[in-house]
C-alpha cells in the first residue's frame, strides 16, 4: 500500500516587468487572488517588483488549478513544473516516513534519509527570451520532462502500523507515561520490522 506518493504540481510565478508592459496588473491581481486565494496586498508588492524578471505566487499548485489561471492567457502569469507529496494515510507511520518541505526537499524521517533517491530530477522548459524575459521572435521552446526518483519499499504492515499507534497512545494515557513510549513490531523469523511507533 502506498504510504507516500508524490505527484505532478505546478508553480505559478508572475513577470512583474511583463506585467507593467501590458499594463494588466489588475487582471493579474483579480485572477490570482481568486483562483489561488493569495494575499491580495502582498500580491500587489510582488508585482511593483519591477526589478524582477520572476517571482514566485504559489508553489504545489493543483494542475487542474493552474489550468483555469492558464486558460485566461494573461501576460505576466507564468508555470512552471513542480511536484506535490501526498500521504494517503494522513499521519499513519509519520515518525517513520517524515515529510517533506515547500520545496519537495525531505526534512525528517525517510523522507530525509533518502531524499537523494526519491527526489528525482526536474523538468524545465528551456526557451528564447530577451534581456527583459520576453518572447523571442522565433519562439523557440524545448521541454525537458523530469524524471521521476526511486520508489523504497518498506516491511510496514498498514493494518498492524495502525493499531500499534493506537494501543500505544491508548497504553500511554491509561498509565500516566509522561516521558512518552515506543513499540516495534517485528516478525521474529524474518527480522523484518512490520510497525514502529512513537508517542
């Protein structure tokens, strides 16, 4: 069963010098702040970044999502690939498995452990554009799809996992364990660890 599974996000950035070219901020401001509900005046300030050629809005966007901001087809409104980290089973094994940060980048547990191999490699879209990130005439645009990170497969058993997390909670309420407890549950004949569990 899959315990953590990562999937195709995207990250939406806007071109603030694009934006006061077109002179479209406000149509900018109104899609964004709906669609992705972000901060309306912290919006407004990352687009008076004239200085900036691009600003990141809002990373792990939905694709879904970012299609209904794409089919606007506003200029100064850019995607770029990103990825999103789901946990199917909410916090089941979380001392196990960790999590990740903003940025995919693995901060605790396995995710931290072997981020090196489940991180994989990022797509990118190299293209053509001037010294103020517009367009070049001839449009040139070449997609580089990113390559997915090594799978690990775990001796954690979902079914047992869970019930070792609740009689431990269960058995560390009942009898006062301030300092907290710890199960594991192993399979004696094979060594292999079935569940492991903090409280």
């Amino acid at each position: 069963k899959v315990l953590a599974q990562s999937a195709t996000a995207e990250r939406v950035t806007i071109n603030p010098q694009e934006i006061d070219k077109h002179k479209n901020a406000e149509a900018v401001v109104e899609t964004l702040v709906k669609i992705l509900r972000v901060d309306e005046k912290d919006l407004r300030e990352k687009i008076k970044r004239t200085d900036r050629q691009s600003v990141v809005i809002k990373k792990q966007v939905e694709k879904s999502v970012a299609d209904r901001i794409r089919k606007k087809n506003i200029a100064g409104i850019h995607f770029e690939e990103d990825s999103k980290r789901y946990y199917p089973y909410g916090s089941l094994a979380a001392q196990v498995i960790g999590f990740t940060g903003a940025d995919s980048q693995g901060l605790e547990g396995l995710e931290n452990v072997l981020d090196e191999q489940l991180r994989g490699i990022d797509g990118r879209i190299v293209a053509a554009k001037d010294v103020s990130n517009n367009e070049m005439p001839y449009k040139y645009e070449n997609y580089i799809p990113a390559q997915d990170g090594k799978g690990v497969v775990l001796t954690i058993d979902e079914t047992i996992q869970r019930y070792t997390e609740k009689h431990l909670q269960q058995a560390y309420e009942e009898n006062l364990l301030g300092n907290g407890g710890a199960a594991i549950v192993m399979d004696p004949n094979t060594g292999e660890i079935l569940a492991m569990a903090v409280v």
